[in-house]
C-alpha cells in the first residue's frame, strides 16, 4: 500500500473513532442505556397546547441585486457558483445534482435535500437524513417525522407546509452514525445555500449533533437547549431531536420542546 493511501486510511479511522466516541457522549448525555424497538403510532403532543394564529407573514425584503457567489467546495466538482446573494433552492439543488462530493453518495438511495416552504420565518434544521427518508429522499418522514409535524403542528400551530425542513448532510450517513467533518465541509455550502435562499428569520436546530456542526463546538444538548444561539447572523434555538423525545416522552421532555418552539415562533412571528 502506498504511503498516501496509508495516511488516507488512518485519517478516515480517526475521524471514525472520533464521531463513535461523539456519539457515545451524546448517548451517555442522554441517558441512553439501552435500544429498544418502538412500536405503534407516535404519541401525540399535550392536546392542551394553544394553537397560535396562523397569520400571513409580513413582506420579505425583495431580493438584492444580482450578484455572483461563488464557494469552493471540497471532492470532485471545483468551484459552485450560483447568481445572486440569495439564490433559489432550485438554484442551489441544482447545483447539488447527482452529488458525489463525499463519501456518502454510495450508500444512499436518494438525496434529502429538503422539503417545505421557499420563503418560511421558520427553518429546522437535522443533522443527516434516516432509513426512511432515504428511502423516500423527504427529511423527517418516519415516527420521529410523524412527531416532528406533530411538534410543528399542534405545539405551534402551523401546517408544516409553512416551515422549511432540511438537514445538514442530503445523504444517510451509514448505520445513521452522526456525519464525519469531511462530509458536512462537502455539504455545507448547500446548506448555506439553502439559508440563504429560504432566509428564514429563526433556524430550530434539532438534537445534539446538529446543534454542535452550526455552532462549530460540541454542545450539551440538554443544557443548552432552549437559550437563543445565532448561525450567520440568524437566531438559532437549539431543541430536543424527535428521536430522543420519542425514547424519552416524558411531560418534562414535552414541555421543554413545547417552550423552545413557541420561543422561535414568537420570535420569527410566523
Ligand atoms: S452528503 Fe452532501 S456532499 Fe456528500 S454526497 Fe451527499 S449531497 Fe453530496
């Protein structure tokens, strides 16, 4: 074996190691001491959440004049580019194509790029999609999807067609082990690109890992959920990941999430 291909394999091992003692972190955090397989439908949130007015939004600002924008990105594809500060998702899913930036394109059945409103006060943020959003390439439609919309729904009161819904990395990552750094700097332009198109005026991240790739440190999710964060001159309120909720569907859990969104609906009066 060559030497560049030796330094290559011991560079993808560490960054292996280093998400698995991550994730057992976040386990520990968490107070995950075993996996069990969940059955039946997602339970609902407390019935006794008020529903806000879904009132039309104020105007956004019309877009800024043409310019050129333009990020390196990392793997096989130089420079993207698209016109103007603010592009359209079609722009940037455009220049996503058939991505195989990273490593994760080989084990993916479809990109998740994203789903939801163009123009949402209102954008959640995951860290990479699951078996079933794989499968069908729409972020959070499996039981954790199916309690998300149920967060968005009846804890805030607004149809989930009105929020815009993503994740950090658009492929599974393998066994949905948390994105290794190379993957999310591959498609972190895309994510940005999808900020700046959808300009939303609050980002809700969900879970811990999500949480600590926007903000650039590791972060306790149940500490530091709930206190107002800021990604790009954005608001950002770091919650509870829907998966977690629905191991631990505690009243205190429920009530936590329930605060952080109204927090961020308030703040992005959507
Ligand atoms: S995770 Fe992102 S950068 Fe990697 S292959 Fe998928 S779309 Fe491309």
């Amino acid at each position: 074996m060559a030497a560049g291909e030796e330094r290559e394999l011991v560079d993808v091992a560490s960054a292996i190691a280093a998400s698995a003692a991550a994730l057992l972190r976040e386990l520990a955090e968490e107070d995950v001491t075993e996996f069990e397989r969940l059955e039946g439908p997602a339970a609902a949130l407390p019935s006794a959440t008020p529903t806000a007015p879904t009132t039309p939004r104020s105007p956004r600002s019309p877009r800024s004049p043409v310019t050129r924008v333009a990020a390196m990105v990392p793997g096989t594809r130089g420079p993207i580019s698209w016109n103007g500060d603010r592009p359209t998702l079609e722009e940037v899913r455009t220049e996503l194509g058939d991505c195989q930036r990273c490593g994760l394109h080989e084990g993916r059945s479809k990109i998740v790029f994203g789903d939801g409103h163009a123009n949402a006060g209102l954008m959640f943020i995951g860290e990479g999609p699951g078996e079933h959003e794989d499968r069908q390439g729409l972020p959070f439609v499996g039981r954790a999807g199916e309690l998300l919309t149920q967060m968005i729904e009846k804890g805030i009161g607004l149809p989930r067609r009105d929020v815009y819904i993503c994740n950090i990395v658009k492929c599974r990552p393998p066994r949905n082990r948390n994105p290794l750094p190379p993957e999310v700097s591959a498609c972190r332009p895309f994510l940005d690109g999808q900020i700046r198109a959808v300009a939303p005026r609050v980002i809700v991240t969900l879970g811990k890992p999500a949480a600590s790739l926007l903000l650039d440190r590791e972060v306790a999710i149940t500490r530091l959920r709930g206190s107002w964060q800021e990604y790009q001159g954005i608001p950002l309120m770091p919650t509870l990941h829907p998966a977690y909720l629905l191991r631990k569907y505690t009243p205190e859990n429920r009530r936590a999430v329930w605060q952080d969104l109204q927090a961020a609906f308030e703040r992005a009066g959507a």
